[in-house]
C-alpha cells in the first residue's frame, strides 16, 4: 500500500497522510479536469462536424491550459448585493465534497487515499456537500436565476440520492461489503468476475442476476448523471433558461472552482460506476506483470485499466450531454419517483431473493 | 407562523440566452409556475417605417432586408410584388421562377435557423449545428448569385439585380439531394426523441379560434390544424403551376396546436419546399431578369395592402404613395409582430423551462417585430 | 401500466437512436474550415468592399445619389479651360476635377445599389473583406488620387477662374448698364456640392 | 364571396350615416370611409353577419394624411395643422375568402378612434403602435402604452409627417 510503503520511506506518519491525501489532487483531479474539458471540448466538435480548438498546440491540446490562466488572471468580482461569506465560501465547499470522495476511490490496489470500510456510503455522504455549496452559492448570489437554479439543483441531487442508495443497496447486499477496495478485489482475474456479469456467483445464480445487474447499473449511471447535473438532467444550470443557474453571478478563480468540482464529480460518479459494476481497477484478461513475473507493473496496469474504464463512463457523459435535450424540472422528478426508484426497489427486492438461494 | 407566500417577478431579457434577439419578458411566476408574461418589444426599433419616408422606392429594398434578416428575400419579395401591383409592371417569367426558387430556398434556410435554435432551447446542442451546417450551403447559392449571404438586395421592382449563376442550378440539385437524408437524421436526432416530446407534446397549445382571432399566420395556424396558406389561398407569383402539399399539425404527440406540431409543420414545409424547387428549376424559362426594372420608380397615387406567405407568415406590405418618388407611407404587417401578442396567452399556467420551448416554438424575430 | 412501460421502452429506445446519429458523426468529416490560415474562395459577384476606379469616375454623383444610407461623399470642381482631365476608359471626357470621393464603409450597407447607375463602371464591389479599424474615422475611405496640395490648387483654379469671369461680367454689366440701365443677373454656378443627410 | 361594393351597400344599410363613403376612384384597393367612433360596432357586425365573416385582422395601420394646412415655422420645420390623422383596417374572412379595407378617419388635434380589440384580440398591439407612432387615441382600449418607442419618450409621435428629432434624449445627443 501507497501509505504504508511511504511511512516506510520518510518515518513520519503525517508526511506520509499529507502526501497520500494530497496525491488524487496533484496526480490526478487537476490533471484530469484540464483533458477532460478538452476531451468535453473535441467530442463535442467532432459530434457536430466541427472541429474544436486548433489554435493552441497540436489541435489545440493546450487550449484548457491556456484557459486556467485566463481565469486566473480574471478579475474575482463579487456583486454588491450578496451575501459575501457564503458567496465566498460555495465554491470551496462544493470543490472540497467532490475532490473528498476521491480519499476513498481505490486507482489501483496499491493506492487508496484511506482504505477506510465504509467507502462508498463516505463517498455519498460526503458528495451531499456539494447540494449545500449549490444552495449557498444560489442564494448568496441574490439573483433570481441563481436561486431557482440552487432550488432545482436542491430538488434534484437530494432525489436522485434514493436511486443511486437503492441500488448501492442491492450491492452491498450482495457482496457483504462497503469497501471499495473490497468490492474491487471481489471482481478479480476475467471480466466474467464482474458485477455487471454476475459477480463472482456461478451457476444459475449468476444467470440470474445478470439482467438485474444490467438494469442497476443502468440506473446508478442515470441517477449519478444527476447528481452531477449534466445533460439531460442539466437544469440547474440549464443554459436556455436560467443563464447559468447558480453560478451566474461567479467570475474568475471561484467559477473555475465550480468548474473543477463539476468534472472531479464527473470523474468520481464514473469511478463508483466503473468500481461497482466494472471490476473497479481490476483488468479484464488478467495482468501482463503476473505473466511476466514484473510484479511492479501491476499497479501501473491497474490504475491504468481504473483511468481507462472511468474516462469511458466520462465519455458516455458526454456523448449524451451532447445528443440530448434537457428534461423539464417536473419531469425530472417524475422520471425519478415514476420510474428509477420503483425500479431500483424491484431490483433490490429480487437481487435479495436471488442472493437467498 | 403562518406561511407567507409570494409571487416573484422574474425579468427575462433583454440579455437571454434564448429570447432570440433582444426581447424582454416580465413572467410573474409562483415558485416555477407562470402567472402571466408581459413582453416588452422595441429594443431593436430602427425606424424603418420613418425612413421610408426619406428613401425613394428602390432604396427601401435594402431596408426591407434588415427586417426579418432570416428570411430576407421573401421581404423583398412582398415589396417587389406590391410595387409591381401598385404600378402595374409584368415580369418575366423567368423572373417569377427565380423568386419562387429563392424564396423557397429562403424558406428551408429560415426553418433550419427555427429548428435548429429550437433544439438550442430545449437543450440539445447539436442538431442546431447540423441545421446550420445545411443552412451554410443555401447561404453559399445566395452568395454566388447575388453576393451576399444575409441581406441580399437581389429581388428588385420589376426584375432582379442578377440573373442565376451558372453553376447555380448544378449545386442547387446538389444541396437537394444532400439535403434529404439530413432531414430524416434531424428526425432521428431530435423530432422524435422522447425527452423532446415530453419537453414539447401538451405545451403551449394554441387553439384554432384564438389563432384566427389574434390573426397568427403562417407554420403557427397551420400546426393548429387549419389549412391556410397565402401561396395556394391568395395566390401570387407562379406558385399555381407547382405541385405540392400544405402541412398541417395533427396532434401526433399531443394536443392540435402545441409546441411539437408547430415544430414538426416546419419540418414537413421544407420537404415540401424541396418538391416545388425541383419542380422549378425543372421547368425555369429563359429570358432576361432585367428587362421589366423601371428606370424611374414614381408609382400613380393609391394605396395597396399586398401579403406574402414569408417563412413565419403573412407578410403583408401597406404602401401608400401619393405620386412622388417617396413612399407617403410603407407600413408592415410583420408575423412575428402578431405571434408575439399571443404568446402571453400560451404560456399562463406553464413553468419556466415552458416560456423558453413556447418562444421557441412561434420562431420569432425580433428585426420584424421591432421593424 | 402498458402505457408506463411503453414509455420507458421508447425513451430508452430513442435516446439510443440518437446516440447512434451522434456517434457516426463522430467520424464524418469536420465541414469546419481554419479560417485565418485558410481562407475561403470568395465568389465572383461578391459584394464586400467598394472601390473606386478614379481614373474614370466622371463625378457625376448618381452613386451617391443611389445610396440609402448617404455613405458616400463627392465633392466636384469644374474644370478651367485648357486643362485636359483625359478621358475615361469607354471613351468619355471628363469634365470635373473630383476633389472628395470619401465612402464611409461605417455606415455603408453594401446593397450594392450604387454600383448599378454608374455610367462609367468605375465603383465597383471586391471581394477584400478584411478592414476593421480600431477607430471609427478609420473606415472612412478617401479614393481621390490628387494630392490635397493639387485639390486646393483646383480649387483655387476654379475661383480665381470664376472670380475673373465675374469680374469680367460685371465689367460687362457696368458697360451693359451704362448702355441699358439693365441690372446685371448675377449667376449661381457653385460646385456640385452634396450635403449629409442625418 | 362579395365584393367591396356589395358589402358597401349592406353596411350602408345597416348603419346609414355612419358609413361615409366608398371609394374606388384610385388604384389599387377600394375602401370604405366609416365613422371613428363607430367602428367597433361596425366590425362586431362584419364578423358575425352570416354572409361577411370577417374573422380575421390582416392589418390596422395608422396614417397620417398630411391634409391640413402646412406651416413652417422660423427654423424652416414644418408643422401641419389642421386635417386628418386615419387609421386603415385591412380584414379578411378566412372562410368566405373576401377582403376588405375600411378607413377611419380623425381630427388631428384630437385623434380618436373606438378599439376593434373586442372584436379581434390581434388589434391590441397594432394599435399601440399607432398610438406610438401617431399618438391616435384608441378609446376603451386595455392597455394603450407605448410599445416600440421607450415608455418615457416625450418627443411626440415619431410617424407624423411633422415630427422633429429631440436634440437630446436622456443627456444623449440625438443625431450622431
């Protein structure tokens, strides 16, 4: 393990938790978020017939880059009228929930943030904080487009929760575990291992469950879309109608701030996805480092096998994003109370009866 | 304590991301629900009413332009036609195919400018591109022929300023046969999308009474069910020599009249409008297009009120002219000027999110209503 | 209950179906072009920035009278006798010194409009449509080739010329008025001078 | 289907002197001259007659006739007093397919004229813009506003053939 190997290596318990905690950032949410807007960027174009930035490096790779210094070098300005703590402090409090869910996302075997037991109920109980930076930055904005987007926003991602809880539900249910790293190593070797086939089960309990598990994983990817407020469930800040909805009124470093959240929950709901049906970071034809004896290739081969799968689940986000319209806010909820959770109740009710036998 | 409840005004535009131009909605809504929508127009008033005064005949065409800029040759189509009543001018035959050749390709252009933004409204991005990656190619025949992409001065009293290039025809046929199959992955795209007919199906439903009584024309009367086209009803130019059909909403998806037929009756007009070019361009005469331009342009004293089917409806030209070289007055029935009145009544009731599909829907311009 | 289950078979169904669209255009040509470094072929009959062929612009004014939005501006002074202005490319003489040919693309609407009574064809449409200028005076365009010394001297030319005929007039109307008691008709013979309309 | 004359005379008929006059005598369009404070009765009675129909409002247009007696005042602006200010009301029955183009006309110092919005809803905005444009006061009607100029524009009524341009608005000079 990434902690132990450190503490290892300085002799010094906080050195070696600072650097662990503060890896994901560094290593991976800064990095991520900037080819992410460009990939967001490139899809789109080519989705359109367009081609994107091109004026930036070689077809316009530096394009974000050149972006997080235009923010930067932005004026920070704050409205008269608002409220100037809270305004000051959403935008910090809805990047410190998404970047906080990535302490206990396992990138491969060998580097978890904290390998703590109750992963995935962390990670949901943490990205809630997101909902209250929302709804602060909504009302301290004192815009009335800030506002209704903060009360959709409110609305949506607390409904959404059930879904994605049912069906976290149903897993944990099956698997007996919270953690995601336990969860991970339950889908080892062949992709036939993982939950999206069936799991670890055999026989007729793996046939079983394998349309269940399709329909779950169905519903955990668009429930978590919500979550994240993207396409078709981007009301929030549904551009058409409310501008920018919460974020109107934010220039400079505390929009790219809400920016930076946005794609790390982007990241974040793909990895839960990728970890819970997927096989996390397990490879699906088994390790080239284990065939060859090169034992230290594994992990690399994990976390790039974990980046892979997750940065499929963040395409297929954006691939929708850019082909759908966007649901109306009732609809929104009627789509989650008619349909996602009567679902997701079947599918935990069967699950449990199918885990029984 | 008791609850305290409020209803809160919410000023939409002039600055909007989706008002179409530069229109201000006052919507008083209860929480997401509209009470009532005050529309306040004139933020892009350029006095072209006064400015006719000024100008002589043929100086107003490229002012007519600047009116509904989506659709600017039909504007100069409508002032052409009702000058040439007004002085009793023929034109040529060959004239006359020309304008129904551009005025129809005017028309897919102005409904995939509608479409594609309408697309925009509800919140899928990417068919508005593909509408206006089509629309750059009928924007390219403009250009070749009379060299300009928007505001064209091309339809002239009496002729045109141009005959069609040579090669016009060749890419016209070319664009038709593109054309085609865009439409139907429009359809797969968006028209038949379920979260577009959610979003659009019920909405914003316009009765047939209320549309004749506020005077709506156009795609708008036609998607509430009634078959009112001025090319077949009040016929004009050599509209009466093609074979096509009138669209009209059914009710498909939801009511006779909402957002979805009034989306889905501009689809189904371009399909028709693709039918009476190729039979144009089958059947176009030779001649000379400058032939019948009056070299003095001093209309008898009188008055005419002529109308033209324009992309979003009755175009109608009031001139009165008192025998001098300037118009005594040039008033216009502008389409959108009209729709735009009844857009309060369609959106009580509805949410926010609905005001923006209901605007979107009428396909307004704001050049037109403001003139 | 069909109806619930319709319904989610066909959101399901159609939003896969749009993805299909959108997925195959993943890997269709981009119809985009590089526009600064690539530039577009321009069509024949493009109508972008005017130009004017001084050489054998006659200053007749009928442009500027054709104009709708008043852009563009001559000023004309008549010739002496015994200067040769040359003559014009289909052969007319040119009689007027023209000492202010400024079009004002600001306010131009390229309709084209002027282009058309030219007898001439010496103001014409090109396809260079490239000239935003950071000022607005800056896009006024001056196309008189004679330098602003030569257009005083005209000027000067014409009056002084006019000056002596009117002198020479009232000469001879003093003479005339000696002989007839007739009051002399003075004669307007200014230059051609347009006027902005606001 | 009827023509402008025949349903001239059933007007004429109906409501005797409140029908002026027909005239045909200038091209294109023949019109019907009807008295100002009389026409929304006029209509009621061209939409709902069983054999006029008039349902629908093509156009209301506000003119000013210029026909009174032009002054220019010491400045060289002309000012017009006197004559008439009219309003044109273009209709048209979609099911019987006829036209028909009424005039109402009235007195320039105090332009009245009776609201059709009763009759057709379409006439509310069209008549705000005459009243913008010509300051033609439309009796009854429910919310006569300004509608293309600014709400506080004090300058008088751009469309009158005898409007002056403000030399200031709002601190702005007028003409640039």
């Amino acid at each position: 393990m990434m902690y132990d190997w450190l503490y290892n290596l300085t002799g010094s318990e906080i050195l070696a938790m600072f650097i662990v905690s503060l890896l994901p950032l560094f290593v991976f949410i800064l990095p991520f978020a900037l080819f992410a807007v460009l990939m967001e960027r490139k899809v789109s174009a080519h989705m359109q017939d367009r081609l994107g930035p091109m004026r930036t490096g070689y077809h316009g790779i530096l394009q974000t880059i050149a972006d997080i210094i235009k923010l930067l070098q932005k004026e920070d300005l704050v409205p008269t009228a608002t409220d100037k703590i809270l305004f000051n402090l959403a935008p910090l409090l809805a990047f410190i929930g998404s970047y906080a869910a990535f302490a206990a996302i396992p990138f491969s075997g060998f580097f978890i943030g904290t390998k703590i037991d109750l992963g995935i109920i962390f990670i949901v109980g943490v990205t809630g904080l997101v909902v209250a930076g929302i709804l602060m930055a909504g009302w301290a904005s004192n815009n009335k487009y800030s506002l209704l987007g903060a009360m959709r926003a409110a609305a949506q991602i607390i409904s959404y929760e059930i879904p994605t809880l049912l069906i976290i539900l149903t897993i944990i249910m099956l698997t007996g575990t919270l953690s995601l790293y336990d969860l991970s190593e339950m889908q080892t070797a062949y992709f036939w291992n993982w939950l999206i086939l069936g799991g670890p089960a055999v026989g007729l309990q793996k046939i079983l469950l394998i349309p269940f598990m399709i329909m779950g994983c169905l519903i955990i990817y668009t429930s978590t879309l919500a979550e994240v407020n993207r396409t078709p469930f981007d009301i929030p800040e549904a551009e058409s109608e409310l501008v920018s909805g919460y974020h109107t009124e934010y220039s400079g470093m505390k929009f790219a701030m809400f920016f930076l959240a946005e794609y790390a929950n982007m990241f974040a709901v793909s990895a839960i996805v990728a970890i819970m049906f997927f096989g996390g970071y397990q490879s699906p034809f088994g390790y080239l480092g284990n065939t060859l004896g090169w034992t230290w290739l594994v992990p690399i081969e994990q976390f790039f096998w974990f980046t892979s799968k997750g940065l499929f689940f963040v395409f297929v986000q954006m691939w929708l994003r850019w082909t759908l319209p966007r649901f109306r806010v009732d609809q929104l909820m009627a789509f989650c109370w008619k349909y996602l959770i009567p679902f997701s109740f079947v599918i935990l009710l069967l699950v449990g009866l199918i885990a029984l036998m | 304590m008791a609850l305290k409840t409020e209803e809160m005004v919410l000023n939409m535009g002039p600055q909007h991301p989706s008002t179409h131009g530069v229109l201000r909605l006052e919507l008083q809504i209860d929480g997401e629900i509209i009470i009532d929508v005050i529309p306040h127009i004139g933020y892009l008033h350029r006095c072209f009413e006064k400015h006719c005064e000024a100008m002589t005949y043929p100086q107003v065409i490229p002012y007519t332009d600047r009116m509904d800029y989506l659709a600017s040759m039909y504007n100069e189509f409508g002032y052409a036609l009702a000058m040439e009543r007004l002085m009793k001018i023929e034109v040529p035959e060959r004239v006359e195919y020309i304008r129904v050749i551009m005025g129809e390709l005017q028309r897919i252009a102005s409904h995939l400018v509608a479409l594609g933004t309408y697309g925009a409204d509800i919140g899928a991005f990417t068919p508005f591109l593909f509408c206006f990656r089509d629309r750059e190619r009928i924007l390219h025949l403009f250009e070749i022929t009379c060299g300009a992409r928007l505001l064209y001065n091309y339809i002239w009293i009496g002729g045109l300023s141009h005959d069609l290039h040579p090669d016009f025809i060749r890419l016209t046929k070319e664009f038709i046969k593109d054309f085609r199959p865009n439409v139907k992955e429009l359809n797969e795209l968006l028209s038949y999308n379920r979260i577009f007919i959610e979003r659009t199906a019920n909405v914003g439903v316009l009765p047939i009474e209320t549309a004749i009584n506020y005077g709506v024309s156009g795609p708008n009367l036609r998607a509430s069910g009634m078959k009112w086209d001025l090319r077949k009803d009040d016929p004009y130019s050599v509209y009466h020599k093609f074979d096509y059909d009138i669209p009209i909403g059914k009710g498909e998806k939801g009511k006779t009249g909402d957002c979805w037929d009034r989306y889905y009756v501009r689809v189904l007009e371009m399909d028709e409008s693709l039918k009476i070019i190729e039979q144009a361009i089958e059947q176009i005469p030779d001649g000379d297009v400058t032939s019948a331009i009056p070299k003095r342009v001093k209309p008898p004293e009188g008055q005419i009120y002529t109308r033209v089917e324009n992309p979003r409806g009755e175009l109608g030209y009031f001139i009165i002219s008192d025998g001098s070289i300037n118009p005594a007055r040039v008033k216009v029935r502008a389409p959108s000027f009209v729709t735009m009145q009844v857009f309060p009544e369609l959106c009580k009731g509805f949410m926010v999110a609905d005001v923006v599909a209901i605007l979107g829907s009428v396909d307004i311009v704001l050049g037109e209503i403001d003139r | 209950m069909r109806d619930y289950i319709y319904n989610f078979w066909q959101g399901l169904y159609t939003i896969l179906i749009g993805m299909k669209v959108t997925f195959k255009h993943l890997f269709v040509p981009a119809v985009t072009i590089q526009y600064p470094s690539v530039k577009p072929q321009m069509p024949e009959r493009e109508r972008n920035r005017l130009y004017v062929n001084m050489d054998d612009c006659i200053g007749c004014d009928q442009c500027a009278r054709a104009c709708p939005v008043n852009c563009i501006e001559i000023e004309t002074v008549k010739s002496i006798p015994g200067e040769d202005l040359g003559t014009t490319s289909n052969g007319k003489k040119k009689a007027l010194w023209v000492t202010t040919f400024n079009i004002d693309f600001a306010k131009c609407c390229y309709c084209q409009l002027c282009v058309f009574p030219c007898p001439t064809e010496c103001i014409y449409m090109t396809d260079v449509y490239e000239f935003s200028e950071f000022k607005r005076e800056d896009l006024v365009f001056d196309f008189v080739t004679l330098l602003p010394a030569e257009r005083i001297q005209k000027k000067k030319n014409f009056e002084e010329m006019q000056a002596k005929k009117e002198a020479e007039k009232i000469a001879a109307a003093k003479k005339a008025a000696a002989q007839a008691n007739k009051p002399p008709e003075p004669k307007q013979d200014k230059p051609d001078n347009k006027e902005e309309n606001i | 289907m009827k023509t402008a004359e025949e349903i001239f005379n059933t007007l004429k008929e109906k409501f005797g002197s409140s029908i002026v006059e027909f005239k045909a005598d200038k091209p294109v369009e023949p019109f019907i001259i009807v008295n100002p404070l009389e026409v929304d009765k006029i209509s009621l009675f061209l939409k709902d007659e069983k054999d006029l129909l008039f349902d629908s409002l093509m156009n209301l247009s506000g003119v000013d006739d210029a026909n009174g007696i032009k002054e220019k005042d010491d400045k060289g602006l002309e000012t017009i007093k006197g004559g008439t200010l009219s309003v044109y009301y273009h209709i048209e029955s979609t099911k019987l397919r006829h036209k028909l183009t009424l005039k109402a006309s009235t007195d320039r110092e105090k332009p009245e004229v009776v609201t059709v919005t009763e009759v057709w809803k379409g006439a509310d905005w069209h008549e705000r813009e005459a009243y913008d444009m010509y300051g033609i006061i439309f009796l009854n009607h429910p919310d006569l506003r300004r509608i293309l100029m600014p709400y506080d524009w004090e300058f008088g009524f751009p469309l009158r053939k005898d409007y002056k341009n403000p030399e200031f608005y709002q601190g702005m000079k007028v003409p640039y």
